[in-house]
C-alpha cells in the first residue's frame, strides 16, 4: 500500500515537473520565436526605419528591430531632397549611419531611392534641357550608388513612374528627357555597383491597367538589355481593399517576367479616406473630423479583430508564393511611426502595423507568427 503510493507521488511529481519544464520552454521558445526567425525559409521580412532609430534615440524600436526583422529600408534618409539638396552639395551623414545600422546587424540593406518625382532637389523641377537633366541624374545615381557599392544589396531605382491608368506618369523626367530616362537609371545604377539588386517600385500595383503598364515598362527595359532584378509592391492597403485576387495576379504576373517580387511598404490603415466618401470633395477640409479620424485614443477590439484577420489573409497569400517573393517590407516599426497618422489627413490616430503605440504586439503580430507555428 505505501509502495504504491510513494509510486504515485513520484509520478505526480514527475509530471508537475515535466509540465513546467514544457511550460518554460514554451514561453522561453515564444520569446526567442520572431518575425525573422519564423520566416526565415520563406523571405526577408523588415522595416523602414526613421532618423528616431536610425540615431538609436528611440531605443524601444530599436529593440524589435534587431529582434524581429532581417531587412531594413530608409523610409526617407536616402532620398534625393535629403542627400542632394542642391546642385553642389551632398550630404551623406543620415545615410551613413542607416548603411551602419544595417551592416552592423547583418541586415539586408534596401536603398530607397535614386529617382523620383516627389522629393527631389527643387532645382531639378525648373530643368528644361534634356542633356542637363541627364547630367544631373547621372551624377546623383553614380555619387550615391558608388558610395554604398558592395553594401546596398537592392536598391529602389526608380520610385513611382506610372500613373494609375499604366500610362507613364508626366514626371519632369519624362517631360525632359522621354522614356528614355528609365533605362538611362536603370544603366547608370548597374554600372555604380553591379552587386545590388536593381528594382522599379511603385502603389498600387495590383490594379490592372497599373499592372499592365508596369509589365510594358519592366520587358521594355529587358527588351533593351537593362538589368532589372524585381519590382517592388509597395503594399499600402485597406482592411478590405485590394482584392487578393488581383494582388495574387499580380504577383504571379511579375514573377513570370523572370524578376523578383518584394512588398514594399506593407501597411494596413483602418481610416476612411475622404475619396471613399460618395461624393466627398477630396479638397474638402476633413482636419479632426470624428468621422474621419474615429479611433483617437484607443482602437476597438473588433477593429483589432479585422486586422487581424486582414493580414492573416495577406501572409497567407505571401506564404502561398514564397517562392516569388524575395522581401516583405513593413512601412514602419510601429503605429506610432507610421505615415499614416498624417496622410491624407494630419494628426489622426492610425493603427497599421504589427506593434502598437507601446511598442506591444498586437493581435495582427500573432496571427502572423501564428501561420508558422501552429
Ligand atoms: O524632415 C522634415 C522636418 O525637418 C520638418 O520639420 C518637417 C515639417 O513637416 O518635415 C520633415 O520632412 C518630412 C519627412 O517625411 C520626414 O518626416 C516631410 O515633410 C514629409 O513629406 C515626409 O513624408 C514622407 C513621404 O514619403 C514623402 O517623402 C513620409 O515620411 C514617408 O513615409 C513617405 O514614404 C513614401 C515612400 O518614400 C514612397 N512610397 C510612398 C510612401 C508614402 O508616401
């Protein structure tokens, strides 16, 4: 009798002991488990970093950096207005220590970008002759190309050139020089550092009239012997827009050309926008407007919820062709960061990315580690 019961209390013993050991484990495993880690056979997964953490200011950012991500993109230290002010002047100091930061944490490090309409040297607007603006640019790809050569593994080399409908957008580029402005890129980027990864970037390239511009202007680059490595969808959407059907398509559609695809700036807002209102006036003031900015404090569980369930279907979609996706950018580290809490409206309070205000995952965070462990 007492044998049996000295059995049983080292068998119950036994099992306390082991089910805190699995417990432990499990919750060690969840807190060494990250973003980087779960998706390391499928594609580098990041961020765009601002000046915060690319000067270690914002240390919390930081953190779930290095933790979680494994590729980083300059949300705007790399662009022309900030490294090439004016016609004579570079200034490298942001760009520098975003290269840094990456190299020393082993990143793959995207350059954002050599070319594009926006943000470009205001003198640059007021070009008129077609060989000046080719001068310019060549000297902007070459000076900022050559300086990171062998440490920019892909760089946006051209950023946004088509409009909606496909047609190429009116840039002064196009106005100046024609097309032949984006092979000109495109050969002068390869020849500063033939080791990076060459890609065209753009929005909403799930539409397809955009689709069908951005494969006529991708195979016309192919057609002339231009080196062009992948095409970059910059991935901001909607809780219910686009379809996934029509981002599907166009993954497979990029693909066929032979060329990587990277989602490049994935957000999800959960704001209206003024154009989604039947017959809003886009001009209209909708400055703190509660209708337009319905969350200023706190975002309701069920809005969480949607989220949620919004990038479980996105990541599963990327799972599904992991085989053609090379990168998957988030466009910020946390909500607090993003440029969606000021476009199109300043000062609203949006909730887009995968950590919240404090720096905490969210629900979105462990659906999508979710789709790797379960
Ligand atoms: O640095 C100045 C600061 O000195 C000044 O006090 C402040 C006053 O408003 O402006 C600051 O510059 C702002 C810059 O972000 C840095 O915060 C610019 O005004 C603002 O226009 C700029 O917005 C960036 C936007 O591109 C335009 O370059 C956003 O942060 C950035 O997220 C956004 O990113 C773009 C991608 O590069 C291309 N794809 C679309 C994406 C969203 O527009």
């Amino acid at each position: 009798m007492v044998k049996s019961i000295v059995v049983c209390v080292i068998i119950l013993l036994f099992l306390v002991g082991f089910g805190k050991i699995r417990e432990t484990k499990l919750r060690t495993e969840e807190h060494d488990a990250s973003l980087k880690k779960l998706y390391a056979k499928d594609f580098y997964i990041g961020a765009a970093v601002n000046d915060g953490v690319i000067l270690g200011k914002n240390t919390q950012a930081l953190q779930i950096l290095k933790k979680e991500f494994n590729t980083i993109s300059p949300e705007n230290v790399m662009k022309w207005q900030e490294i090439h002010p004016s016609p004579n002047s570079f200034n490298f100091e942001m760009a520098d220590k975003y290269v840094a930061l990456g190299k020393k944490n082993n990143m793959h490090i995207v350059g954002h970008t050599l070319l594009w309409h926006s943000q470009i040297g205001s003198w640059m607007n007021s070009v008129k002759d077609s060989a000046v603006m080719a001068n310019y640019i060549k000297e902007h790809i070459t000076t900022v190309a050559e300086r990171y050569k062998g440490k920019i593994d892909s760089w946006d080399v051209v950023n946004e050139a088509l409009n909606e409908d496909g047609a190429l957008r009116e840039s002064v580029f196009l106005k100046v020089m024609g097309e032949r402005y984006l092979e000109y890129a495109f050969k002068i980027a390869e020849k500063a550092d033939p080791s990076a990864e060459l890609y065209y970037n753009d929005y909403n390239m799930w539409k397809p009239k955009k689709r069908e511009g951005a494969i006529q202007l991708i195979e016309n680059l192919q057609k002339n012997g231009v080196k062009i490595h992948g095409v970059g969808m910059q991935g901001h959407w909607g809780l219910t827009e686009p379809s996934l059907e029509e981002v599907e398509t166009s993954i497979i559609a990029y693909s066929k050309l032979g060329i990587k695809v990277a989602i490049t700036e994935l957000d999800i807002t959960v704001l209206p926008n003024p154009w989604e209102l039947e017959g809003a006036e886009i001009s209209q003031n909708f400055e703190n407007s509660d209708e337009m900015n319905p969350y200023p404090d706190v975002l309701p569980d069920s809005v969480e919820v949607q989220l949620a369930n919004r990038y479980r279907d996105i990541f599963k979609l990327f799972l599904k062709h992991s085989d053609k996706i090379d990168r998957v950018t988030f466009w910020g580290v946390n909500d607090k960061s993003s440029w969606l809490n000021n476009w199109p409206i300043k000062k609203r309070t949006n909730y887009p990315l995968l950590f919240d205000r404090d720096y905490k995952t969210k629900k979105a965070y462990h659906v999508v580690t979710g789709l790797k462990t379960n």
